[in-house]
C-alpha cells in the first residue's frame, strides 16, 4: 500500500464536510422544535405516555446519563491499547457527533408529521442510541482503519440499524426497552462482518502496538466505571414513567452488581495463580447490563435479574480467554475489543430471556415469537449489512492504515514528540528483529 494513500488532508476535511452539509440541509427541510403535540405520536416514541407533556425536560437527566455513557464511558472503555488512546476517545467523539445527526434524521423519518421531524428529549435520547451501535462495531475495528472509514461505517450502519428498529419495533412490536438485541448484538454482529471483510493476514499473529500498558488500562477502567453507573438509566430511558421504568432501573441496578461478581470469580478461576486479568474487569462486569436489557422493564423479580447478571458475567470472561483467539484464528475475526463478548453473546442471552419471559407473561401482549423473529433480524440485518459495509470499506481509496501502521496514533494525529520517537524506535527495533529472523 502506497504510503501517500494514508494522507487525510483532502480526503477526511471532504467526506466529514459533505455529510454534515447533506445533514444540515436535511434538517433545514424536515426538523422543527417539538411544540408539545407530538408525544402521543408511534416509532421509538411509542412508549411515553403523556406524564412529560407538562415539563418537556423531564427527561433531561436520563439524557444526560446516556450522553455520558456515549461519550465517555464507551469513549474511555477503547484507550487500553498503548499507543492508540487518542483514537480511542477522539474518533469516538467525531463518530458519535455525526451519528446522533444522522440517527435521528433516519429513526424518525418513517413516522413524519405534516412532513416534519419535531425534536424532544425523548428523540435526542434515542439518537444516542443509535449511535451506541457504531461505537460497538468501532471496537471489533478498532486500530485498523481510517478516519474516513469510520464515517463511512457510520452512515451505513446507522441506516440499518434504523430499518431493523422499524421492523422490530414497529411491526412485530417486540419488547427491546433495553436494546440487548436492537443495539448491542446488532452492533456487535455488524462490527464482526466488518471485521472479517478486512480480514489483515499481516495482523493474524498479533501486532507489537495491540496490547495495554499500566496506565492505559487505567484509563480504561474509567470508561468501565462510568458505563457501570449510568447503566440503568440507558435501560430505563424510553421505558414507561412508572412502575415500568422502576422495574427497568431495579433489574439493571441488580444484574450488573452479580455480573460483577461472576466476572471477577470467573476471572481469577480460569487465570493461573488464581489472578485477575484487567481485561475481564474492564469488560465482561458490562455485560448484565446488556443482557438484562430486553426484559429490563418486565417482572422478572430481582432474583432474576441476578440470576441473567450471573450468566451474562461467565460467558462474558469465558468469551475473552478462550473464544476471542479461536475467532482470529479459524474465522479471521480480528476482534480488537472483543465485542463479541461484552456485547454480542450477552445480546443474544438478553434476546432469548426476552422470549422465555414473554412465555411465561411477564410482560402484557407481548409474543414469544415475534421476540425470536425480532433477534433473528437483528442478527440478520447486523451480518448482512456488516459484510456488504466491510467490502464498501475494503475499497483502496479510504486511506486505511498498513499493517505496520496499525494501532498507532501517530498515522492520523499530531502527538507528542517523545511518543513518536519511541513509536519510531519500535518500529525500527522490530524491522530488524524481523529481518533477523528471515
């Protein structure tokens, strides 16, 4: 690969420039204020009554929490590798800002009225959303492609994912509050098939850069924590005020304390010595959140939301120490972040709670089957569109980073000069060490 071909000036100042031109006219033509007449209206509305008609903010303190949990918490949870912390944080946030525009242009362009889009809290909440399913699929990427990639990935991810939220949601009116299916194994499943379109053979054992020092996985952990504690607002948010949004706070709030320690058990059983590996830590204590999602705001009583908070933290850890290396070595899935384990696995646990608790009526009109067909198009769509995205992304033009370029900020960033000698010296220390071994 030409070494010019990495050179964003032109490349990555044109794409972002024009999507947010296109955006902007497009807001221009469709999107107003919501003057309070809107609230009753279906789609990822549906679900709010009209308690918030009389203080239309209402909702801005679970906006906040979801905000914080977009930008910082998945942000922070991505700078473990060494030398790739600006990346990590910095695309996070230009990924994120693009697809909340984008996202909620797309969710609500299915239900308009009088050919307009009005703009609440409630819509702001579920753009976040999402965009949480690209951050996802940034991580099963992470490292190994450009700037101008990720806004690629972005806009056709977040228009697939909003097809499938209108199937799941609006036509076989499945229960997903949480979004274990919808978000997080569609995310996951769409970053693999991206994945594995750009499958790097160069990359199959390992790279010098994909690892974790002292204090990156320090920084790390904040992104974990932060994650940790919002979780149950990003399972309540869109819930019904009430007892249901409760019901999905309580859930969330006791799946993720004994996925905690599930995780930790778990991590210190299947390491020698009995110790913990901070990469089960940073990850696998998520993951009830994720699998407590899609009956979050059912009756599923707090035993059982420990109960799928056990689970989800055991396969969790499982998933990192032994599945992650089986998937880059015999389907070439190099997972940078192991999204499979935090999110696609808990997804597909979350998704098939969701059918045995609509079997056993824990939650109103709610079909066990039409919760099968709805995890069954999330999966489909997420792999379907994730392979035809990923041979879009394969295309020589979009100034993907070579092999010896991976996970490595200096590529795309200004960084500070010591970090670039020692970059340098590295680089130039494992050339030679290569050359030797030849």
């Amino acid at each position: 690969m030409p070494a010019f071909s990495t050179n964003m000036r032109l490349k990555f100042p044109i794409v972002a420039l024009l999507l947010e031109v296109v955006t902007i006219v497009l807001y221009a033509v469709f999107v107003v204020y919501d003057d309070g007449n809107y609230s009753g209206h279906h789609g990822p509305e549906k679900n709010w009554n009209h308690a918030n008609e009389t203080n239309p903010v209402a909702l801005y303190p679970m906006f906040q929490d979801v905000h914080v949990m977009i930008f910082i918490g998945f942000g922070f949870l991505m700078t473990f590798l060494k030398r790739y912390g600006f990346s990590s944080v910095g695309m996070n946030l230009l990924l994120a800002a693009f697809g909340l525009q984008w996202g909620l242009l797309i969710q609500n362009i299915w239900h308009l009225h009088d050919g307009k889009i009005p703009v609440s809290i409630k819509s702001m909440i579920n753009a976040d959303f999402s965009t949480a399913t690209v951050l996802i699929s940034f991580g099963a990427v992470l490292g190994k492609t450009s700037p101008v990639q990720l806004l690629i990935m972005t806009l056709l991810e977040i228009t697939t994912f909003c097809i499938n939220e209108f199937l799941v949601v609006e036509k076989l009116e499945a229960s997903d509050i949480g979004a274990s299916m919808t978000i997080h194994a569609f995310g996951a499943y769409f970053g693999l098939a991206v994945a594995r379109m750009l499958y790097r053979p160069g990359l199959r054992n390992g790279h010098n850069n994909e690892g974790s020092v002292y204090h990156s996985d320090l920084f790390a952990m904040i992104g974990t924590v932060y994650l940790w504690m919002f979780w149950p607002s990003f399972n309540s948010a869109i819930a019904e005020p009430g007892a249901p949004q409760l019901t999905a706070i309580i859930n969330t709030y006791f799946s993720l304390a004994a996925c905690a320690l599930a995780a930790y058990a778990t991590s210190s059983l299947v390491e020698e010595k009995g110790k913990l590996d901070m990469v089960h830590i940073q990850n696998a204590t998520l993951a009830g959140g994720v699998a407590v999602g899609t009956c979050a705001d059912m009756a599923i009583a707090p035993y059982g939301a420990m109960l799928i908070g056990v689970f989800a933290g055991v396969i969790s850890t499982i998933g990192f120490k032994f599945l992650t290396p089986i998937l880059a070595s015999r389907l070439g899935i190099q997972d940078t972040c192991g999204v499979h384990n935090l999110h696609g696995m808990p997804g597909i646990l979350g998704g098939l709670a969701g059918i045995v608790a609509a079997a056993l009526g824990k939650k109103k009109d709610i079909s066990p089957s039409y919760q099968a067909a709805a995890l069954a198009s999330s999966l489909g769509f997420a792999l379907i569109g994730g392979t035809i995205t990923g041979l879009i992304l394969k295309l020589p033009f979009w100034g993907q980073p070579p092999d010896q370029n991976c996970f490595d900020d200096s590529l795309y960033w200004e960084v500070p000069e010591e970090e670039e000698e020692a970059g340098e010296s590295l680089s130039h220390t494992d050339h030679s060490k290569n050359k030797g071994d030849a």
